[in-house]
C-alpha cells in the first residue's frame, strides 16, 4: 500500500507545474516517467529515515502446491525444444515463489518430474531435469509440490527492493515452532553443522539475486516469510498514491520534480539545492534531532 494518505499522482503534478505556467501541452504524455523518476529519488534520499515504513512481507516458501484441476479434458502442453510445461487450468497462478519446486507431471502412461527453473506466464513455466520426455505431449496431469524448508534456494528477482548500501534490512521468519532463524554469510552457509546445537536451526545468507539457506536435521516443513524493503511504487494513473510519507518528503518531491520540468521545457533549471537543503534537514530533526548540516549537503548535491 502507498503511503501517502493525501496525495495522488495529478495533485502532484499540478502543484509542481503551478508557477511554470501551461507545461501540459509538452510534458502531459511524460507526466508518469517524470513524477516516478521524482518520487523514486526522494524515496531513495530519505531511505535512511524512512525504510521501517516501506518494509513488506512475502510468503517465499510455503507449504502449499499447484495442480492441474482438469484431468479429464487436459489440453496441458509440454514443449521438448523450451522444456515449458503449459497447464490448461492451474488451481492457482504460478508465480516466480514456485521456482525450485518439484513438478511431477504424466503424458499418457509414462510419468516425468523436473525442478521449475523460470516462470513464462501465470500457467506455464520451464523445467529443468533427466529424462525428461523426448518429443512434445498433452499432459493427463500436473501437481507442484509445496516447497518445505529443506529448499536451500529462492530467487529474489520478482521483488522490487532497495539494494544500496545499508538499505538492505532483510529478515527471515519461520511459522515452525521451536525453529530459530540466523542470517549469516555465504561461507556460514557452506560450513554450517545441521547436527546437535544447529538442529533446529535455518541459517541463510544472501548469495547474489537469491537467499540460499540450510536447515538442522530436525527442522520440519513449514512457512518462511521474507521481510524485505520495497522500492517506491511506481505509478501509471492519475489517481495512483504517491508513496512517499505526507509531510516534508512531498514538499521534496514537488520541488524536485517542478525542476526536472524546467530542465526538460529549456535545458536548465533553477537552483534549488537550498531548498532541498532546508527540507532534508527539517525532516532529519524531526526524526533524529540537529542535523549534520555537512551530510545534508552531500546528499543533496548527489540529487543533481
């Protein structure tokens, strides 16, 4: 959900477009590229503030599987030359949380099984395995096995998060009772002991676009959720929700954006570094108290 409570994609850009007269004519059709790139660099500045409002929670593994409903008039599909298995009717979407997941699937009387590897639509996906079918087929049935937490990979490319720097504040819960969750690094992961104190232990670590994670020898099936967080929604309506907190980090967004305006009606804008100066550090002393007036400037000269 965004968090403005007052203010919509249109107000914004009125407000910012008040004192340079009629602009739409030029930049009405830019109106979205120009207010997300505003709200996404405001968002980006006072991250460091403001990151406990913009904290999500994901379902990443989860007990529960997919199958085809239909088995009697299936016109599933299974490609040999992409390894894509189309289901005609999926008892839910399929979503990237699947990837990993076993799929076990049957093409007349001969039974296969793969691993999903990428996610083409909300019904199909590729697989990867051996003895995969050899020529293309109809598929009698399908069933994706629910992922328990003895997976050890999980892609994180369908999620919109803030990467930089301290930024990344990643937590890992457990529905498992009894079961302790540790991050750690990628060689904590390597060398973890899955026997006595680690039994009922998860440790994961972060290892490029994935969360890879071990577990003790008496962790059970369960649920994890990631805690992860997001980058600003990006919008494409005019009643679309800024997501930036109301207050002074709108007041940064209008401006900001009032100046990527001029700079794109002439090729220059004001100077408004000041101004933004002024506005960070009000928010920096509501939050924190006296600002570093040095650290304020640094980052507001890294806006232009």
């Amino acid at each position: 959900m965004s968090l403005s409570r007052d203010w919509t994609a249109i107000k914004l850009w009125q407000q910012a477009k008040r004192d340079l007269g009629d602009v739409d004519g030029l930049l009405y059709n830019e109106r979205f590229d120009l207010i997300n790139r505003a709200v996404q660099t405001v968002a980006g500045w006072i991250y460091d503030l403001g990151s406990n409002f913009y904290m999500t929670e994901v379902v990443i593994v989860g007990s529960g599987g997919a199958y085809q409903t239909d088995i009697t008039t299936s016109t599933g599909t299974y490609v040999t030359a992409t390894q894509t298995l189309t289901l005609d009717t999926p008892s839910r979407d399929i979503t990237s949380s699947d990837i990993g997941k076993i799929v076990a699937f049957r093409i007349g009387t001969t039974t296969y099984a793969g691993i999903i590897n990428t996610i083409v639509s909300v019904s199909s996906f590729t697989i990867i395995g051996t003895g995969l079918p050899s020529s293309n087929g109809t598929l009698a049935e399908a069933l994706i096995v629910g992922n328990t937490v003895t997976s050890n990979k999980i892609s994180l490319s369908g999620l919109r998060m803030m990467m930089a720097g301290q930024q990344i504040k990643l937590e890992l819960l457990s529905s498992t009772s009894g079961v302790t969750v540790k991050a750690g690094s990628m060689r904590d992961v390597d060398t973890f002991r899955t026997s006595g104190a680690n039994k009922n232990t998860i440790l994961w670590g972060i290892n490029g676009d994935y969360i890879q994670f071990t577990t003790g020898d008496s962790v059970v099936q369960g649920t994890l959720t990631l805690r992860y967080p997001k980058m600003a929604d990006l919008l494409s309506t005019n009643a679309g929700i800024i997501d930036l907190p109301d207050g002074v980090a709108i007041e940064m967004a209008t401006v900001y954006l009032k100046g990527l305006m001029q700079q794109r009606i002439s090729g220059d804008k004001e100077d408004n570094k000041s101004e933004l100066q002024q506005l960070k550090e009000n928010m920096v002393k509501t939050f924190l108290g006296e600002a570093d007036a040095e650290v304020v400037k640094e980052k507001v000269m890294a806006l232009k």
